[in-house]
C-alpha cells in the first residue's frame, strides 16, 4: 500500500465528466419525472399557502377592528364577500384555517412526491453503479481501494439523494416565499417594501462571501474524513495482524492522528458557521427593526421621511409577519450551495465509475462454448500486469514471455516453479480474467476473447489459493453457482470432496453459518468446501491453484484423494508448490521469470538435473537449500509490484 497519490484509471474517468447532474438527471431522472412534476408542483402550492395567513390577517385587522379601509381577500372579487364585520371576521378565520389544512395536505403529497422521485432515483442509479463495478476488469481492482469504491455507491449516491429531495424541495420552498413576499410586500405598501426587502441583496451577498471562504474549508473536511475511513477500514481488515503483532497502540495513534485532523477540520468549518448564523440573524433582524421603526412611526403619524401615502395598522402587521417569514429560507440557501457543491463532486465520481471502460467482455459475435472437450492450450503467451497509472495503460516487465503450454482433453498438467514465477497468472488468463498481451489462450481451439465469458467460466471450475466464503450456511455456499441443487446434491458433493464429515459434526451440520469470509471455519475446512462447490459445478476443465496449501498432512492427503477423483476423467491445470502432489501428473511445466525452461514426466525432469531437480531435492529434504543462482531471483523484489 502507498500513501503517496496515485491516479488510477477511475480518477481519469472521473476528472473527464463534465455536467455529472445533467447527465445523471437525464439519464435516471426523467423515468421518475412524474414524481418531480407533482412534487414541484404540490410545493410551489405549499409554500404559497404560507403567505395567505398574514395578508388574511392584515386585511381583517383593518377591515374588521380598525375599520381603516374595505374588507377584500386577494383573488376574490369583492361582490362575494360579506359586509357584516362579524361574518367577515368568520370568514378570514375559516380561509386561515382552510390554508393551514390545505397546507398540510400539500406538504404531505410533496414530501410523498419528491421521496419517490430521489429514492427512485438513487436506486437506479445505485443498481446500475453496482452492475457497472461487476463488470468492471480484475485490473480495475487491482489499483482501487475497496474502501473508495463502496463509498462511490453508498456516500455519493446519497450526496445525491440528498440533493434530489432536500435541495430541490428547499430551492422551490426559498424561491416561492421570496417572490411570493416580495409581491405581496410590494403590492401592500412598495416603499416600505424597498426597505425591507433591502435585506434580500445584502443576505445573499452575505452567503455567497460566505460560501468562498468555506468551500475550502469543507473540501479539506471530506478529505480527512475519507482519511479516517481509509484508516478504520485498513484497521479492521488488518485486526489479526493488529493482535498477534500487538500494534494496538500503534494503530490507535494512527487513528487518533487522522481524527484529530478531522476535529480540527470541522473546528475550521465550524468555526465560520458560527459567525454566519448570528450575521445573517443581525442583517434580517437590523431589517425588520427598521421596518417596525419606519412602519410604527407611519402608523402613528403619516409618512416619516421621504415616504408618502398611507399605511395602514393591518398593512403594517402584514409587513412584520412577512418580514420574520423572508430570514429563514435565505439563511438556508448556504446550505442549499454546500448540497449542490457535494452532489457535484458525487455525480463526478459516479460518472467516472460508469465511464471506465470494460475490456474484458463478450466481443459482439461470442461464440456459445457447448460440449466442452477439455483441450486447453497457451499458445507463446506473453502478458504484462497494468499498473494503472495514468489511465490503466502502463504496464510494466512481462509476468509471462512466450509461454506455450498444450493440455489434451482428459490430461493433468502441472505448473510449477519458484514464487513468483508467474503460476498463478497463467491459471487467471485461462479464465480470462486478464487477457494475454501477445499469443493466444485456446479451449477447444477456439481464443477465449472469442467465446462468450460466462460458457467459458462455467465450463472451468477454479479452486483457488485464497478461498472464499460468502457469510451464510455451509449449503449455500457449496451451492453458489449452481443454486437449483437439490439438498441430495449437495451432500453428494460434500462427500466427494472429503467434507461430509466435518459438516456433520458442526453445530448445525449443513445450516451452521460460515460467518464473514467463512472465518469460522479452519483454513482445510474452507478448502473443501469450495471442492465440493466446484464437484457441484461438475466442470470439463479443473483449475487448481495451490488447493492443498493450508492444510496438514492428513487434511492434504483427503483433499488430494477428493482432487484426484474429481481430475480422473477431466483436464486438469495444477498449480502446485508441494510437488509431492503433483507427482503423478502426466506432464509438469515448470517456469521461472515467467518462462517455461523445463517440460516433461516426474521421472524425466529429475533425469535432467535442473530447476526441477533441485527444488524437488529440496522438498524431499535430499539437499539443503536451492543453489545460489535460484536464491538470488527468489529475493528480487520483482518490477511490477507495488508496495
Ligand atoms: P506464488 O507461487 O508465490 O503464488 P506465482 O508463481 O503464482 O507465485 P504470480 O502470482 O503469477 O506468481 O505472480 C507473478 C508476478 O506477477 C509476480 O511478480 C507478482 O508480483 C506479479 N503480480 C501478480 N499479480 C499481480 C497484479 N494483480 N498486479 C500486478 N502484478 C501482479
């Protein structure tokens, strides 16, 4: 692992996307447009619902007690309005009480709307994120950080989520309550209103300063927590070797190190929040102190200063309760930029995600691979790990030069050679998990770029050095993969692969729960589960990789015994360190640097007196150590990893 920053493939993809919203609106959103039209319009409803108690109020207080001027409401024309002050005085009520009802039901069918619209939304965009990432190159994996890519499908898709249903629903909510205050202030008295809507510039002025110099603020926020989660992360995978080397105290220094830049990052940010508020509240409220000053003194007697005209004392209740209204929404709007800005940077990276091209795929006429013969063959394969710098493309030192290996249907090959040899590669470019730099890989003559990826991989079943296990039952994951099996199968399945025993002395025999990764279970344990997985799949060709490493002699001499029935009548490509077990093959290749420099029988390569000979002797305790030429390479630290 590196600390220093790496541009992989994804950050390239990602600083390429230009307009991520639009793109994503248009792409997610217009599905879900019916839930955004009703929403928008159920909340510009809803907002100007707001507006009526206040001007409902005023006009009653001049009509109806002051008796300052006529009894109207707005939009009704005067001929269906009651003279009698009483009956006025009901109505203005059951209009108040009407709006706050009809205000509630629009809010509900609003928030109803605009959920289904940003949920909707996100799922889709979720879902596709997801069956994107699945599709994604080993090589892609390769250079990424599992951490990042989980926080791609779950932070940034709510960051958007967010902004889909909170922004959206606040900007209607700020844009309605602006204007609609703005006319009904405007329409009640203009010159009073100039002054009290002088607030508005000054307010957003205010936020707009406020939002330049928090921004950096906030970006150096999400990057120390996304520090933070990288380090927890790491932590938590790394628990066994936290424990068993007893770095806790190291790892909580670290820890602490990373949440202190965190503390003080959000300090930073908080620390202007703190003064934002208060100057906003002193802005609106210096505002609506003038107001009560300017209005009061008109009220009492006539036009102060250069005002003219009247106003009346409802007039004058109207403008204060419009006033306070104004102050919370543009309060708001610098939360509204902080979503956007967020969402910005989100849909950047999800775009990225779903523009990184997939090289590994079906090419556009696949052929189907039905009745599998078994013949595989590696014709002068030669291949280069990327590094994924600089956009996936470079590449380093060939893993593999012009290896040629043939396996005839039916035939067990192995592979041997020292660490590092590049055994483990050439099982991954069979079950084209990369795809070879130069040559060709071959099942039953044809180029697997050429026939369709899952016949390929279902015809090759791979156990592989590091096996995996889903959490669940121990049933469930020998049937993954083949999950119409029937309970028969599976026991079938187990016994083939030495592993009935021990599932039925677990405490739930086939129902115990494997718990994450399978860590319940011993590492033998796991291995013959996933045998007995690939004897379910019953595939034409057998990969296996190292399938006997973590295990002592007893558990290797039952897994072998469940390996060679299950290779007997099919091809087999061993990988193998121990040679003990790869004896018997009908023909052993044997690599190193990534070229084949032996070929032939057990019996013949020991008669050669080479690499094979030597690492036999060994491993058979005949000589000591390797010679020094072997050594050497053994402890280079090869060109292509990264530490
Ligand atoms: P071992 O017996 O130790 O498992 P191996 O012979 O199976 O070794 P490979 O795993 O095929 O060797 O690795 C061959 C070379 O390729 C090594 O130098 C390794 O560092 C490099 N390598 C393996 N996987 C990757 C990868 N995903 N990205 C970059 N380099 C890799």
């Amino acid at each position: 692992m590196t600390d220093e920053p790496f541009e992989t493939e994804l950050d390239v993809y990602r600083d390429r996307v230009s307009k991520p919203l639009f793109r994503l609106f248009g792409t997610y959103g217009l599905g879900e447009k019916w839930w955004l039209v009703l929403g928008l319009v159920t909340s510009v409803l809803a907002y100007g619902t707001v507006l009526v108690t206040p001007i409902v109020l005023g006009t009653t207080i001049d009509a109806v007690f002051t008796g300052e001027s006529a009894y109207t409401l707005p939009l009704v024309p005067t001929a269906w309005l009651p003279t009698e002050a009483t009956a006025q005085f009901w109505l203005s009520a059951a209009v108040v009480g009407g709006a706050l009802l009809g205000g509630a039901l629009l809010q509900w069918v609003r928030g109803v709307s605009m959920n289904f619209f940003a949920h909707g939304v996100m799922y889709a965009i979720r879902v596709d994120a997801y069956e994107k990432m699945q599709r994604l190159d080993m090589t892609f994996f390769d250079n990424k950080e599992t951490g990042e890519i989980i926080s791609i499908l779950n932070n940034d898709a709510g960051n958007l989520e967010i902004l889909f249903d909170n922004a959206l629903g606040d900007s209607v909510r700020i844009g309605v309550i602006v204007l609609g205050v703005t006319v009904a202030l405007m329409y009640t008295n203009w010159q009073l209103a100039l002054v009290t809507l002088g607030a508005v510039p000054l307010l957003i002025g205010f936020t707009w300063w406020f939002m330049r110099v928090i921004e950096p603020r906030y970006t150096r926020q999400r990057e120390t927590v996304g520090d933070l989660n990288t380090r927890i992360e790491n932590g938590l995978s790394g628990i066994e070797l936290v424990k068993t080397t007893s770095t806790e105290e190291y790892e909580n220094e670290r820890v602490r190190g990373v949440s202190r830049d965190v503390f003080d990052a959000q300090m930073d940010v908080l620390k202007l929040s703190y003064f934002y508020r208060p100057g906003m509240e002193l802005v609106t409220g210096s505002v609506l102190l003038a107001t009560f000053v300017l209005g009061g003194l008109w009220v009492f007697s006539g036009p102060p200063l250069f005002f003219s005209g009247e106003l009346t004392t409802g007039d004058f209740v109207v403008f204060m309760l419009l006033t306070q209204r104004l102050t919370d929404p543009l309060a708001q709007s610098a939360s509204i930029v902080d979503w956007y800005q967020n969402a910005k940077a989100s849909g950047k990276r999800i775009c990225g995600l779903m523009d990184v091209p997939v090289r590994i795929q079906d090419a556009p006429n696949a052929i189907a691979l039905d009745d599998v013969d078994g013949r595989v063959e590696y014709d002068d394969v030669t291949f280069a790990y990327e590094t994924g710098e600089g956009g996936g493309t470079s590449t380093e030192r060939p893993v593999l030069d012009g290896v040629d290996v043939r396996v005839a249907p039916g035939e067990t090959v192995a592979i041997v050679g020292p660490t590092g040899a590049g055994k483990s590669t050439v099982a991954k470019l069979l079950l084209r998990l990369y795809d070879v730099s130069e040559g060709a890989v071959r099942v039953d003559g044809h180029d697997v770029r050429d026939v369709r990826l899952a016949d390929l991989r279902s015809a090759i079943g791979y156990v592989s050095q590091e096996t995996f296990l889903f959490d669940g039952t121990v049933a469930e994951n020998i049937r993954y993969g083949r999950f119409d099996a029937d309970r028969e199968a599976v026991v079938a399945a187990a016994q083939a692969a030495e592993a009935h025993g021990f599932i039925e002395g677990l405490s739930e025999g086939y129902d115990t729960r494997v718990g994450e990764r399978g860590v319940k279970l011993s590492g033998g344990q796991r291995q013959r589960i996933a045998i007995a997985r690939t004897v379910l799949q019953d595939p034409e060709i057998l990969l296996l990789d190292e399938a006997t490493s973590a295990v002592d002699t007893e558990t290797e001499y039952l897994i072998q015994r469940s390996l060679d029935r299950l290779a007997a009548d099919r091809t087999t490509l061993v990988i193998a360190h121990r040679l003990s077990t790869v004896k018997g093959a009908d023909r052993i290749v044997v690599l190193d640097e990534g070229q084949v420099v032996e070929r032939g029988t057990h019996e013949e390569l020991l008669a050669a007196d080479g690499l094979y000979a030597n690492l036999w002797g060994v491993q058979a305790g005949e000589v000591e150590s390797l010679p020094e030429e072997f050594l050497t390479r053994a402890t280079e630290r090869p060109a292509n990893r990264r530490d």
